[in-house]
C-alpha cells in the first residue's frame, strides 16, 4: 500500500482509475435514481420516502471521509509522507460537502413529518457539529502559512476531532433521549424493504465512487500544483 | 510545575484582564438573557443551566488565544520548551493556571448568576459542582486550539471555530446536571460529565505539546 | 406525467432535495476537474507531462 505514496506511482495508478471509479459513479448513481423513482411510495411517509435515498449516503460519505481524513491524518504525522498530508487536505471539502447535502436533505425529509424546517433530533444534531468540525479544519489549513506547519497541524485536529466524534454522538444520543425520548428520525430501521433497499445500496455506491473520484482527482490536482510550483521556483533559482 | 503555575497566575493576575474580562462577559450574558427572553422565572429557570454554561464557556473562551501567545511572541516559549519541564507538562501547567484564573472565578460568581435565573438551591449547587468539575475541561480542550493556532495572526477568530464542537459534550451534560437537580431525577449527567473533564485533561497536554512543538520546530 | 412530479403532494419537498443534492454534486465536480485541467496545463506548459 505505501509502496503508492511514492507520487509518481500515485498518478500513474490514479490516472487509470479515476476514469473507472466516475463511469461506473454514473451508471450506479442512474441506476438508482430509476429503480429510487420506480419504487413505490412509503406506506406512512409517502413519496418522502425517496429523500432517504440521496439522504442516507450523503450521510454515510460525510462519516467516511472523516475517518479517511483522520486516517490520512495519522498517517502523515506518524510516517511524515506529504501524501498523506495532501490526501486529507484534500478529503476535507468534499466531507463538508455530503455533510451539508445530509443536513439539508435531512431537514427536507423531516419537514412533512415534523412540520419545522429542523428539529434537534440526535442525527441531525451530530450532523452539524460535525460540519463545524470540517469547517474548523478547512480554516485551520488556510490560516497557516508554512505548509508543512499547517499540514501538522491540521492532523492534529482532525484526530483529536477523530477521538471526540464518538463521544460527541454520545452526548447527542444521550440529550435527545432526555429531551424528547426517542429519536424522532426513524429510517425505517434495520428492516427495509428489498424495494427500498436496492435504490438505496445503488445510490450509497454510486456516492461512495464518485467521492473517491473526486478525491482522487483533487489530491492529483494538489500534487500537479506543487510540482509545477517546485518547477518555477527551481527555475528562477 | 508549581513554579510555572504561580508565575502564570501571576502574569494573569497582573494583567488583570482575564479574569475580571471573563467575569464581565459572563454577568453581561446572564444579565442580558432575561432581558431578551422575558421575565417568566420559570422558563428561566428551566433554560439556566444551558445559558450559564454556555455563557461560562465561552468567558473562559475569551483568554484562550493568549495562553501561550505572549510567550510565544518574546520566545521565552523557546526558554521553557528547552528548560526542565517537558512541554506536556508545561502545557498542564499552563491549562491549570488559566483555570485557576477563569474556570474557578467563573465558577465561583456562578451561584449569584444564577439567583437571576430564579433556580432553587439544588439546582445551584448542581450548577456550581458542574461548573467547577466541567470548566478544567474548558481550558484543557482550548488549550489544545491555542496551541494549533499559535502562529496564526488573528488565530482568535479561528479558535472558537476549532475548539466550540469538541466541548458540546461538555455543555450537554453540564446543562444535564443542573436539570436533574431541577427535576429530581438523577440521569447520570454528573459522572458523564466527571468522566469527560477527567479524560480531557489527562489527555489534552499531549495534543498541546504536540500542537506547540510543531510551531516551535520549523 | 403529473402525478410522478406531483409525488403525491411532496413536491416542494422531493424535488428540492434532489435538486439542491444534483446542484451540490455537479458544482463540485465542474470545480475539481477543471482545477484538475488547470494544473495539468501549467506542468505541460512547463513542458512536464504529469
């Protein structure tokens, strides 16, 4: 696996998969927008119930670049590899991204059921402290001058975000149960219909490959820009 | 340690700022709450133990960036990172001197506060054990965002940023115990509560001195 | 043909979130790769193939 952080080998690798990893994005994400469209409606939610399709898997994105961003993240401070660095760096706006489509298809989704554009139920909740924490970690990497400095510092952030996110869901569980006594947002829970289940395991697909496209394609960016950069300034020299 | 905790305590209290500025903020924002929300003391009283605590967290906020700025700025950071102590300890040091001079004096006003709220005495008492077992974690988990936003200019506008999401547990269960005192049931806020300061302060001296070696280095 | 757009009277609700999510994805990817083509065309500029 570390043999791919030489960058050279990285863009090589990368610049045969990204065109994988976007075609079948595509055809995954339409797929799943047929079979989401073909579904019937939800026996109590109606219609609504086809929000939990682009719902869902913008929320499983916004949790898994995180983790990928700390992971990234460890990486970098325990090996130094600027990689790493660069691959969280990297991963950061893409997770505030889903993170923000969550929380708006999710107050979307909720609005005919709870009848206000938010409720403080305990996901939700998480949610936005959770793009906090992206945000902070986006300034935190724009605010440091010195790059290397920045890039340390930035993984720091994001780890002790790392070891403070389970807590925090914790605390947000705990305070829902004590203020409403249960969680409002119920999707549907573990058993899904097979009709639902489908659109909804495409659509998860289809957002997980197209994350890691645009992943791969923003990290390739960063490594093209640095070089090109390290070319003038040897230039000038 | 307890050398450079006094000396700390000293600057600060010279200074004169950081306690009396914390204090202020703190009294302005239970003064102003009321004035906004309405004189109902029974909402107040149910909304008490969340506005204090926020209001306490974020006057203890207030002198975070300078932790270890001025420090930094003379270089007499250098002195101490080369000097006996390690920069772990040096870093509980300074966490434990900046509670000293606002979590404790916030602490401390906090039952006067929260007269104006119109909570009854338990709850008062919930508040102020609250506060004095949850504000340490308020200034070890700053330290943390001071410590990474050392270099920054203006790292003030970036800190709260950094550091308000990762003490929203702290808030939740601070807020949690005052209402169990109002409600008379115990939900197990305070040893949450407990729990989480303990950890942040045994863990965040790591994470400072890493965030300040990592601005001394390059 | 209504009564698929119409879903059954969520309209305002489905379409916006599908919409706003369409909108939010395609910006992104617009963004990133022309980011991406801009860098490729600095290093070739410099006469480096990536």
């Amino acid at each position: 696996m570390l043999r791919y952080a030489n960058p050279a080998r990285f863009m090589k690798l990368s610049s045969t998969l990204v065109p994988w990893l976007g075609g079948l994005a595509l055809v995954a994400l339409a797929a799943g927008l047929y079979l989401g469209f073909a579904a019937p409606p939800d026996y109590q939610q109606g219609d609504t119930v086809r929000i939990m399709f682009i719902h869902v898997p913008a929320a499983w994105i916004a949790m898994m670049a995180y983790g990928l961003m700390a992971l990234a993240s460890l990486i970098g401070l325990v090996q130094r590899h600027p990689l790493a660095d660069v691959a969280a760096k990297a991963a950061a706006p893409l997770g505030a991204l889903f993170t923000a489509l969550g929380l708006i298809t999710g107050s979307l989704w909720g609005r005919p059921m709870w009848g206000t554009w938010w409720v403080w139920d305990g996901r939700l909740t998480s949610f936005l402290l959770l793009l906090f924490l992206y945000l902070g970690y986006i300034a935190l990497w724009n605010a440091i001058e010195d790059e290397t400095r920045a890039a340390r510092a930035a993984a720091i952030l994001a780890l002790v975000g790392a070891v403070n996110l389970p807590i925090i869901e914790f605390s947000v569980d705990w305070w829902t149960t004590l203020h409403q006594g249960e969680s409002i947002l119920r999707k549907g829970g573990p058993l899904i219909a097979s009709v639902y289940l489908w659109p909804l395991a495409l659509m998860a697909l289809g957002y997980t490959l197209l994350f890691f496209t645009l992943w791969l394609l923003r990290i390739r960016t960063e490594i093209m820009t640095r070089r090109a950069r390290n070319l003038m300034l040897a230039g000038e020299a | 340690m307890t050398a450079l905790i006094l000396r700390d305590v000293r600057l600060a209290a010279r200074a004169g700022g950081s306690a009396m500025l914390a204090l202020a903020f703190f009294a302005a924002v239970a003064t102003l709450v009321p004035l906004g929300v309405g004189a109902d003391l029974r909402l107040l009283a149910r909304i008490a133990g969340g506005v204090l605590w926020v209001a306490a967290m974020l006057a203890a906020l207030l002198a975070l960036d300078r932790l270890f700025q001025a420090d930094f700025e003379d270089g007499s950071l250098d002195v101490i990172a080369l000097g006996p102590l390690s920069l772990e300890q040096t870093s509980f040091a300074k966490i434990a001197a900046h509670w000293l001079t606002t979590g404790l004096p916030l602490t401390i006003l906090s039952p006067l506060l929260a007269v104006l709220f119109g909570l009854p005495s338990q709850a008062i008492g919930a508040l102020f054990l609250s506060l004095l077992i949850g504000t340490p974690a308020v200034s070890a988990i700053g330290a943390i965002g001071a410590g990474l936003t050392l270099s920054i200019r203006r790292g003030g506008l970036i800190l709260p940023l950094i550091v308000l999401p990762l003490l929203s547990p702290a808030v939740i269960f601070g807020a949690g115990t005052v209402l169990s005192a109002l409600d008379g049931l115990r939900n197990g806020a305070l040893p949450l509560l407990t729990a989480f300061s303990f950890a942040a302060c045994v863990l965040s001296p790591f994470a400072t001195a890493a965030a300040v070696r990592l601005n001394l280095g390059s | 043909m209504s009564g698929f757009a119409a879903m059954g009277d969520y309209a305002a609700y489905v379409w916006p979130a599908y919409g706003i999510s369409a909108i939010g994805l395609l910006v992104a990817a617009v963004l990133v790769l022309r980011a991406h083509a801009r860098a490729k065309a600095a290093l070739a500029r410099l006469g480096v193939k990536p």
